[in-house]
C-alpha cells in the first residue's frame, strides 16, 4: 500500500492541495522560463541578422561604388525599403498627430518622409566611405524590440569612432526591421518626432503644415 508522506502537524487533507499547487507553479515555470529564453535568443539572432546584412550590403556597394548618382539612390532607396519598418516610423514621427491626420495626410506624409530619408542618405552618401561597424552587444527591449549596438571606426583613422545603436522591430510573425538609430545615445527618430511636432504645433495642429515644410525643404536642396 503506498503512503503519502505529510509533515508532522499538518494533515492530509491541507498538504496534498498546497503540494499540488506548488508542484504545478514549479512545473508551469520550468516551462515558461525556457520557452522565454528561447524567444528572446530568437528575437536577438533576428535583429542580429537583419543589422548584419544591411551592413554587408552597403558595404558590397561602397566598395564598387564609382559615384553615380542614379546608382546611389537606387542603392539607397533599396536599402531604406528592404530593412527599414518606414510605415511605423513615419507613424511615431508625428505622435499624437498621427491619429487627427487624414487618410490622405497620411500617405502623403509617408511619402514625403521617405523621399527625405532617401535623399538625406544620398547627399551624405561620400561619408559613409572607409567605415567599419563593430557590433559590441544585442540588448532586447520589451517584447518586440532589440537594441543592437556597435561603433563605426574609420579604417583611416582619421575619424573618431562613433557609437551606434540600432533598435530592431523583431515580430514574432514576419520580418525584423530597423525602427530607429541611436547615435552616442542619441536617437534620431525621437530627434525627428520633436522637430515634427514643434512644427505642427506652430501652425495651430495643422497636420498639412509639417508636409509643407518637408516639401519646401526637399525643394531647396
């Protein structure tokens, strides 16, 4: 006959429930945790890989590059489209306006961001020349997100390093793309939803006025 051994003082009827329930916490943890972990390992490799092979894209480029400036911005538009999550960008770039803008605004406005994307990385395409990046560590950040971060060192040495972080928007269903890049700790997109806003706001809330004010100065480049 089998006995159920229970600690002195404490009856069957009450420790055979805690010891159940205790039993099945232990066992639901030992699940999760491992399951957890390999999320997070996934998600880390995802946004490992995506910053991996955008760098060696560019770089394949740079090294053929002959200065063509049709080649450039096909190279460049290609590279923005492929790895970036634009859609979401242009979203947090505008904050709360995202929401009182029109389906129309909207578009436009994704448009309008991605051509000045595009063309900031053109016009600054030359300085991208003789760079390295290092990765140093990948960090992920909630549930959705790693922040992959290096440095750029200039194989001239005539440039200082620069440290560079990429947060990567890593699903758990379709691909992992870059949402924004830190520089020393800086983040460009919250630097870009700042000027955004100020705009917007100068002009009574008005969304159109931040589409007016890209455009006129896509114009004057």
């Amino acid at each position: 006959m089998n006995r159920v051994f229970t600690p002195v003082g404490m009856p069957t009827a009450v420790f055979s429930p805690v010891l159940r329930a205790v039993s099945l916490m232990i066992m639901l943890m030992m699940l999760a945790w491992p399951a957890s972990m390999v999320r997070a390992d996934a998600r880390i490799d995802a946004a490992n890989a995506v910053i991996s092979a955008m760098v060696s894209d560019m770089d394949s480029y740079l090294t053929t590059d002959a200065g063509d400036a049709s080649a450039r911005l096909m190279t460049v538009t290609r590279m923005l489209d492929t790895y970036f999550d634009l859609p979401t960008i242009a979203r947090f770039s505008v904050g709360p306006y995202w929401r009182a803008a029109s389906s129309e605004e909207r578009l436009t406005y994704n448009e309008t961001l991605r051509l000045a994307m595009i063309g900031t990385v053109v016009n600054n395409f030359d300085q991208l020349k003789g760079l390295t990046f290092t990765p140093t560590d990948s960090v992920p950040k909630g549930d959705n997100m790693v922040l992959v971060r290096g440095h750029f060192s200039d194989k001239s040495g005539q440039r200082s390093p620069v440290m560079v972080g990429w947060r990567v928007i890593t699903p758990i269903e379709g691909t992992a793309k870059v949402l924004d890049v830190e520089i020393e700790n800086i983040s460009m997109l919250v630097t870009q939803q700042q000027e955004n806003l100020a705009i917007i706001r100068q002009n009574q809330g008005r969304f159109g006025a931040l589409i007016e004010a890209m455009k006129a100065k896509q114009t004057t480049k």
